[in-house]
C-alpha cells in the first residue's frame, strides 16, 4: 500500500466512518467500542449533540480573526479556566505541545524576569511524553524520539519517576523549574506518589523554582477530577492542557499564576492560529458538559467500577493480566511480559474494543468521559476475550517450545 503520507506511522488498516457516544463505525460498517477515544482527545464521544451545535452556530459566524483582535468566546473560556483551577492567566494554543512550548518558555522567562537568565534548566522525568517539537523531545528524553535530530535542546536533566533524592541530585545552580506529569499517559499510565509530588512544590518553594504540570492527558475530568493535580493536593505554577479540551477540536492551552507568567510581557510570545473563534466556541462547548453538575464525580464513579472489573479480570487471567492502574477513566492495564501490548491490543480489536498500547507493556483504556456502566461491562467481557486469546497464543507457544 502506498501512501503520500509521510510514513511516521504504522497505521491499522482500519478507517472510521461515523461515531456516535463511545461507538465507531468503520467504513465496511464494523463497530467497535472505542476505549481510546482518539488518545484521550474525544471526551464527550463522537457526535455530541452540544458540541455540534456549537460547531455549526460559531461555524455560521466567524472562525478566524486572528490575536490582533479582542475574541470574547475566548476571554470567556479563559475566565472559566481560571475560576476552575489554581491559574490567573491562559494562553491558548492549537496542540499539547505548543502548551508545553509555552510552559517551558514561561518558566524560562520567569527566572529571567527575577534576574536570573541563567536559571534556564528543568528536570523531568524518565518515560514522561511532552510532544514532538525540538523542545518537548529534548523535555521527553525519550532516545528513539530525540535520535538524528541533530543536538537535542539544552536545558532538560532527567531523573527516574517517584525518586525524591534523584531529583535531588540532579539540581544545579541553573535549575529554574521541574516539569512533571501527574500520571504519565505515554509512559504506561504511571502515577505519581503523593508524597513525591507534594515533596516536588515544597523543594519549588524552597528553592525559588516553578512547579510545571503537564496534564494534556490528565486534565478536563479524566482522572474524576477536572484537573489531576486536585487528586493530590498539590498546585502547580504553570499547567499545560490539551486532548480532552477541545473534544477532538485542535485546542491546546497553558494556563499559570500570575507570579508563574510575570515575564511573558508584551510580545514575548504568540500564535497566529491559537485560541480562534471556532476553538474557543468548542472550548466553551466542552466545559458546559464537563463543569455541568454530577458529570466529573460520574467520571471517577464509572472509572472505580471499570477498576474493580478489571482486578476481577487480571484475576481470572493471572497468566495475562499483570497489573491495572490509573485513575478515574484514565486507566492502564500492564500485561505479563509474554503478551506483547501491541498484539493484546490487536485482539482486544478482534473483539470490538479499541484500547491504546503504551510504554512499560500497558495498554491504555482512555474512553469517552460520557460513558456508563453498560459500556464499562461490555468493554471488559471484550477485553475477557482478548484474555481468552491471549491465553490461547501462550499456550501455542509452548507447545512449539516443547
Ligand atoms: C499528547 C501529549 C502531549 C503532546 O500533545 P500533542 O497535541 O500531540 O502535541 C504532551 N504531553 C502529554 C502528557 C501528552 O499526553
């Protein structure tokens, strides 16, 4: 098959016609139960009647005016943002990783604006993912995604996930900020410890630093709470947002305190395309549902029930199943070292469900926000019979050993 697309993905030959709720219509009219939910960017599902509402009605008046003019519809998302979290001010964007761009140049400039330029350096985290731009590669550390791509951006000093004196270790003179995901979506749905990330603000605190989230993947009521940092009791300074804002709109956003953003004066960053009229309507589409009352504390409901189904699940399937984690409706299922995650997801597909593989063997369950427990059961009497599969494969397997 050959493709004019740049071939930096190895794609399932399978393309969707329709969606509705949390169900994908391929184009042979194949239904799956999607529990990727296009990576955690379509939280209110497919066809949400809210949300293309607002589409065709901003749709009808203007899309675009570009940030020389004033765009109410986003003064009002950002406002509902603030009210919302810990942040004064947002910068809105087109992706996560302009989200993060702007985070890293914010914290940057922060220390700059205190007099301190050379307090340029960030620590991050083993098997974090902050986006493919030269910066968030170089924040990611991840070798395969960095190699080739000439001298990685200065600036980024990597230490494991949840060890405390490593961070530690790893500060210098010039470090100015830590950036952390609070759960890491890419890395296998990784969560931090409590005690970590409260030890992070205080050692910010200490030492003049910016505690930076990256909650692209966790924020907008994925994990139960609308941001996952209100899991841990602990605030960031500057926070990026993305996926699940725009419910499959393009729409990124770095929200920060106005101490955090005190050096992003006039002109000192932009975008031509960030925060246009027809984002910022579906920006605001998606917080009516998401902020509407019940909607958030039902996420984390349906996401403890699905939680329990699949410890019944890794119960019945030792030989698979090795461990589930996450929150809420960010969830990730680790499978024994013989399943490779990429054929379990392959099975799970062969059933009907979508679920997305990511690092440490895991496969990702990131379903629509809107779904309820009918969906929760069928997704895991299908995730049974990738089980099932499975289980069928290792025993092949060693027979041919044997
Ligand atoms: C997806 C993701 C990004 C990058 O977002 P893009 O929109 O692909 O640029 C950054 N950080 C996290 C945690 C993500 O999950």
């Amino acid at each position: 098959m050959t493709s004019p697309l740049l071939p930096t993905y190895a794609r399932i030959d399978l393309a969707f016609e329709r969606g509705e709720g949390a169900w994908l219509e391929a184009s042979g009219g194949q239904r799956f139960l999607d529990f990727g939910g296009g990576i955690a960017v379509a939280s209110l599902g497919y066809a949400h009647p809210h949300l293309l509402q607002a589409l065709v009605e901003q749709g009808q008046k203007i899309w675009h005016t570009s940030n020389l003019f004033r765009i109410p519809e986003g003064e009002r998302l950002a406002q509902r943002l603030v009210d919302a979290s810990f942040a004064d001010v947002v910068f809105f964007t087109n992706s996560g990783a302009e989200a993060l761009e702007c985070a890293i140049k914010m914290a940057r400039k922060y220390q700059a604006a205190n007099g301190h330029p050379d307090r340029f350096r960030m620590i991050t985290f083993e098997g974090a993912f902050h986006g493919r731009t030269l910066a968030t590669i170089a924040a990611g550390g991840n070798k395969k995604y960095l190699d080739g791509f000439g001298p990685p951006v200065d600036g980024f000093d990597q230490v494991p996930l949840n060890d405390l004196e490593a961070v530690k270790a790893a500060l210098r003179p010039e470090t100015g900020a830590i950036l952390i995901e609070p759960i890491q979506g890419e890395g296998g749905i990784k969560v931090c410890e409590p005690s970590f990330l409260r030890a992070l603000r205080e050692l910010c605190d200490e030492r003049g630093m910016l505690l930076v989230f990256d909650e692209v993947q966790s924020g907008v009521g994925r994990t139960g709470k609308l941001f996952a940092y209100e899991l841990y009791g602990v605030k960031p300074d500057i926070m990026s947002i993305a996926k699940g804002i725009g419910g499959g709109f393009p729409l990124g956003a770095c929200l920060a305190t106005t101490e955090a953003a005190k050096g992003m004066t006039l002109g000192t960053h932009g975008t031509t395309f960030g925060g246009n009229p027809l984002a910022m309507a579906i920006g605001n589409a998606v917080l009516d549902v998401v902020l509407a009352p019940g909607f958030i504390d039902n996420v984390g409901r349906i996401g403890l029930l699905l939680k329990q189904k699949l410890a019944a699940l890794q119960d019945q399937h030792p030989g698979v199943v090795a461990e589930v984690r996450g929150e809420g409706l960010m969830l990730g299922v680790r499978l024994n070292e013989k399943v490779a995650n990429s054929d379990f997801a392959a099975r799970a597909r062969e059933a009907g469900l979508l679920v997305i593989p990511a690092l440490d063997n895991v496969v990702r369950l990131l379903p629509p926000l809107v779904i309820g427990e009918p969906e929760a059961t069928e997704a895991v009497a299908r995730l049974d019979k990738a089980c099932v599969a499975s289980e069928a494969a290792l025993a092949a397997q060693k027979k041919v050993e044997a």
